[in-house]
C-alpha cells in the first residue's frame, strides 16, 4: 500500500499509449490524493527544533507571551468587575 500506485508520469505514459482510459487515471490519482492525505493527518508528529538553534529560541518565547496576555485579560475583568460591584454598594 505504501509506494504500490503509478506516478503521475507512468499514469500520462500509460494514458498516451492507451492502456488506461482518463476515468481510471482520475480514479488512481484520487486514491494517491486520498493516501497523501491520510499519511499527512495519521503520520508522525512534527519534529522540535534542536536546543540551542534559532528556531528552538524563536518557538519558546511565544508562549510567555501568550499567557502574560492572558494574565492581563483577566486582571482588568477583574478590576472592573471589582470597582461595578464596590460602587453598588
């Protein structure tokens, strides 16, 4: 199953010489489309980048980030919530 389909050269050749009609072609490059996209969604998960490298530096400082963001949100909703209710009462 993994490599067992024509290339889509092989599928233009066979096409040409007449061994396959263009409804069979389409049928086998929509089974290697469909395969190529199982194997993309099933496969093995991305790799990280290694310690040290640049790319490893870049990826790691967006998540601080994120939750110093976070943090602030809910800071201010709970100031303003605090100063509605203080002034209710």
């Amino acid at each position: 199953m993994p490599n067992d389909l024509p290339t889509p050269e092989e599928l233009g050749e066979k096409l040409k010489r007449g061994e396959i009609t263009k409804e069979e072609a389409i049928e086998v490059m929509s089974e290697r489309a469909r395969r190529e996209a199982l194997a993309g969604l099933y496969g093995p998960p991305a790799t990280t980048p290694a310690r040290g490298t640049a790319d490893a530096a870049a990826g790691g400082r967006g998540r601080p980030r994120r939750w110093i963001g976070v943090v602030m949100v809910l800071a201010v909703v709970a100031l303003l919530l605090w100063i509605l209710l203080s002034a209710r009462g």
